[in-house]
C-alpha cells in the first residue's frame, strides 16, 4: 500500500447523478492532485492542490468540482456527467517541495 | 513545453531475459524523470527517479533506468525479467524551472514476460 487511499473502489452513476469521490493520505504530504486515466491517453491531470489552496485547472468541465478541507483530504464532486467521463480517477500525494507522487489505486467511474 | 514519448505500446520478452521499456522525453530546462508501474486494478506505483547525480539510477524490484541527457532518453531496463514484472509502465517528467510539481506522463507502455 501506497499510503493513500481512495473510495469508493468503483461507481456507476447515471448522467443526472450527484456523486463524490474520496482521496485520503497518510504520508504527510502537503499537495494533492487529481487525474484523469483513459485507455491509449496519457494520464490527464485535472487539479492540483498546494497547502490547501488551488494551484492548478487544467481546463476541467464545470461538471467536476474539487475540495480540499485539509492536507490529508481532496474530494472530487460530479454531477451531470457524461458516458465519455467514464474512467480510472487517480488521487495522488506529494510534498510541495518534493519530486515522486504517491498514487491512489483509484476509482472506477462508469457513467451510463 | 514538457513531454513525454513511449514509443512501444507493448513489449514481450521472455522470463529471464534482459529487459528494456523505451522513454524520451522534452523539457525546457533540466529534466526530473521518474518510471512508474501499474499492476491491473491499482493505482500507480513508483519504481525510481532521475534528479541530478549518477545518470544510472536504481530502483524497486531490480529495475534501473539510465539517463542520456544527448538522447534526451530514461530507458527503464531490468537485468533478468520475471513473469511477476508483467505490467503497464509509465514514464513521466517535469523540468527544474516551473514551480509546481506538475508530472507530465506517457501513454504507457504494457510489459508482457512470457513465461
């Protein structure tokens, strides 16, 4: 285990839906980071979180909303999603001034 | 702007052979380079990582990778492959000027040890 945790492991949720995801870290670490994995595509990255505070939006649809209540916490709200938003959501963790990510194992997110 | 290139969408070598799983990269300025590997199911997991010393880095499980800044490559290589290796592996940069710790990752590339 990599340290950081993310629920739940897997999640339909039709395109009217409201659903969150989950990221917890036991490392220490004061950045947080969300990021999207499809098939063939490189690993997308969506938000970045430093110290708590926003750094980085990496022109995400208004559909996917982030939170950060503290340095071991980062949610990710969805709602109206669409079929093509369907994929592996990565939370990972590093220190701010470090350089290695520690990855989630993920969430598996169908949207029908 | 920083990038990352694997060339090979799959590599099939055979249970104790030596094995190597291609990167090259683009960055401004001095590159931060990093392997990393994802088992079926989870998430990513890292093996090693270039900052600045001895271009041959070692890492987990036996892996080294070697840095080649005239190539601008970090090829991911393991003496003896065992079926266990059998993964997606990812390369992965950022450069020392930006500020953020933002990693630009590949598409990865799927390692099958043929028993």
């Amino acid at each position: 285990e990599t340290g950081v945790t993310q629920t739940p492991r897997h999640l339909v949720m039709g395109m009217t839906n409201k659903k969150s995801l989950k990221c917890e870290q036991h490392l220490g670490h004061n950045a947080m980071y969300w990021y999207k994995q499809s098939a063939k595509k490189p690993l997308e990255l969506m938000f970045v979180y430093s110290l708590e505070e926003r750094v980085e939006n990496n022109s995400v649809p208004s559909r996917f909303s982030p939170e950060c209540p503290n340095s071991s916490h980062l949610f990710l709200h969805l709602h109206t999603l669409q079929p093509e938003d369907s994929a592996l959501y990565l939370c990972a963790s590093s220190q701010v001034q470090g350089y290695e990510q520690y990855f989630g194992p993920g969430t598996r997110l169908t949207v029908t | 702007a920083q990038s990352v290139a694997q060339p090979e969408d799959q590599v099939n070598v055979a249970e104790g052979n030596p094995l190597t799983v291609k990167c090259t990269y683009s960055v401004s300025g001095n590159p931060y380079l990093f392997w990393y590997v994802q088992y079926p199911n989870r998430g990513l997991q890292f093996l090693l990582k270039y900052i600045t010393g001895d271009n041959l880095v070692k890492g987990s499980y036996g892996f080294e990778a070697e840095f080649n800044k005239s190539q601008t490559s970090f090829h991911l290589k393991k003496p003896s492959a065992l079926v266990s290796d059998s993964a997606l592996y990812f390369c992965a940069v950022r450069d020392d000027q930006t500020g953020a710790n933002n990693l630009f990752f590949g598409t990865g590339t799927r390692l099958t040890v043929i028993p």
